[in-house]
C-alpha cells in the first residue's frame, strides 16, 4: 500500500491507554539497569533479547501497513541481521530497544496519525539518544505535512517524561538527555570504530589538525540541506523509508565521535526498504549497509582498526546508491532540478 497524499489524517486521533501503557514500559527498561542487583549481566541479556523481539514485531507492523504480503516470516529475518546477532547476542547490547519507538514511529507516520508519531518519537528520544541521528526526517516529515505548531512541543515532552524516572533514581539529567555522548574513551577521536568517513580521515597524516569542527559543521550543513530538500518533496510511504534511511547515513555518517553501534538502526531500516522494494538497489544497499556495520562491530571486538576503515566505504557507498535515485526522483518531478542534476 502506498498512500501518495502529503498529509495527516483529517482526525489526528491516538489511544491514550496504549500510549500510557508504552510509557511504563519504556520507563520500566530505563530504571531496570539501576533496579538489578548483582545481576547486570542478565538483566542486559534479558533486555537484549526482548528487545530484538519487540523490533521484529515492529518491523511486521510497519511491513503489514506498507503492503507486504509475507510480513510475519519477513519480519524474522531481523533476527539474521548481523549487527543484531553481534551487538545484541555477543556484546549484549541494547540498541535494539532504541530502534523499536522508531520503527513504531514510522508505522504512525504511513497511518497518517500526527500525535503518535510524536509519542513514539519522543520514546525513542528519551530513551536512547541514537534517535537524534533520524530527527532531520521527522522534522521534514512534520514540514511536508504542514503540521500544526501546536503539536510539535509532543516528541520533547513525551521525551521527558521517559527521562524523569532515571533521573529520580539519581543519574544525571544530562546524561539521561544526551547519552551518546558517554560512549565515547574521553578522547576526542573523529570516530570510534564507526564505519563513516572520519574513519578513513583520522588515519591520514594531517599533522595534528583538529577536523572536529569540520565534521561538525558538515553534519549540520548535511542535514540542513536534507531537511530543506524533503520538506517540500512529495513523499509517499515507500519513499519515506528510503527517506528515513537516508537520514540515519547521513547524519552517523557525518557526526564525529559515532561509534559502531550508531550504524544499527540504519541496518534496520535498509533491510525493511529492501523487504518493501525488492530491486536490485535496495538489495545492494541492505548488504552494503550490513558489511560496513559488521565490520565496524567486529573492529570494535578485535581492535583490528583497518576494519572500520573497510566498513567505511561500503557505508559510504550505500550512502551513494540510496541518494542517487532519491534525488533524481525530485529532478524528474520538477523540471528547473532536473536541468542541475
């Protein structure tokens, strides 16, 4: 199914039940690190595993909505995913429980409901700071769609309220807002094991030149640009994955101080693209997609550091293939682009 019309549904409606009943349990999985005792270990693995199951569950819902007809046994295929096999089974870690308020968030977004998507982005924001890393879609989405002002202020909010119990137990609330920004050694290093291209820049012999506010600036530049480009392109549901994905490159392709795990929603999304699409590009860039990620998580695990390198420009050139055809599209539905691109 895919629904051509540019904006919300005439009656923004959401099922306050459901919506508080997500909020327990986002604030349930926030607090259980602090609540185990002696246990952590398990506690990581038990949410490890329960999260890869509510992402493959998502990820049917989404595939369901967007007209697949084998969403149950397509939807499995989550649990091949490299980096969820990895990440999620090796390292135990909990990327997947991020990645599931967004993929939610995106099944909102094809049913045309304004509020929920919000909710669900703002769970995904108070949650796990990765979210940040697709935001330039969501604030292109909810341009493109004209959406009223007045519901904008939902995502921040919802995000606070899924902070406020990690913050009552004693972590500090900028920790809790901007979590990303711990994963790194206290070195400012342009990337730590991140499958991106400031993996091939900080090899070179630049003699002790800073590039963190270059690459800080080219992830704005980068996003400014998207934001501008898909606020006013005509974004069916289809296209809006694509349009998704290509947020999340970008923006972890770009930023500096990303980390493997940082790639981990984009293989999420490749692979729904692809299970939606099935062509031969969308089947090349989930495997591109995928190699550059499990390179960069097997470089963390080994310490061999020419492996995110190789990662690097197999994201780089999934990155590529993906805008190509996005923008040409533009080009081809409005002449005075296409006589530039």
């Amino acid at each position: 199914m895919s629904i051509s019309g540019r904006f919300w549904s005439p009656s923004p409606s959401i099922r306050l039940p459901h919506v508080a009943t997500t909020l327990a349990v986002s604030a349930l999985l926030m607090l259980a690190p602090w609540l185990a005792t002696g246990s952590g270990v398990t506690v990581t693995g038990l949410l490890s595993l329960a999260g890869t199951a509510g992402l493959a569950l998502a990820a049917r819902h989404l595939l369901r909505l967007l007209g697949v007809i084998d969403a149950d046994r397509a939807a499995a295929l989550i649990f091949a995913l490299p980096a969820v096999a990895l990440g999620a089974g090796l390292m135990g870690q909990c990327d997947t429980l991020g990645a599931v308020p967004i993929v939610m968030a995106l099944a909102a977004a094809v049913q045309r409901r304004p509020v929920s998507t919000l909710v669900w982005f703002g769970l995904a924001l108070g949650f796990d700071g990765q979210a940040l890393l697709i935001a330039p879609f969501f604030l292109a989405l909810l341009i493109n769609r004209r959406t009223p002002m007045r519901l904008w202020p939902v995502a921040p909010l919802t995000a606070i309220a899924v902070m406020l119990p990690s913050w009552a137990v004693g972590q500090p609330l900028v920790d809790c807002a901007i979590p990303y920004l711990q994963r790194g050694d206290g070195r400012d290093a342009l990337s730590f094991n991140a499958p991106n291209i400031w993996a091939i820049v900080q090899i070179l012999p630049l003699g002790g030149v800073t590039l963190l506010g270059l690459a800080c600036a080219a992830a704005i530049g980068a996003s400014f640009a998207y934001v501008a480009h898909f606020s006013v392109q005509p974004l069916t549901d289809r296209k809006m994955i694509s349009a998704a994905l290509l947020s999340t490159l970008l923006t972890a392709g770009l930023l500096p101080g990303m980390h493997e795990g940082h790639f981990f929603l984009a293989g999420v999304l490749a692979l729904v693209m692809a299970l939606v699409a099935r062509d031969r590009t969308s089947i090349c860039i989930v495997m591109l997609v995928q190699i550059g990620s499990t390179l960069g998580i097997i470089g963390a695990i080994s310490g061999i550091g020419a492996l995110p390198l190789l990662g690097a420009i197999a994201m780089i050139a999934a990155t590529v293939q993906l805008a190509r055809p996005l923008l040409k599209s533009a080009a081809n539905d409005n002449p005075l682009i296409a006589r530039t691109v």
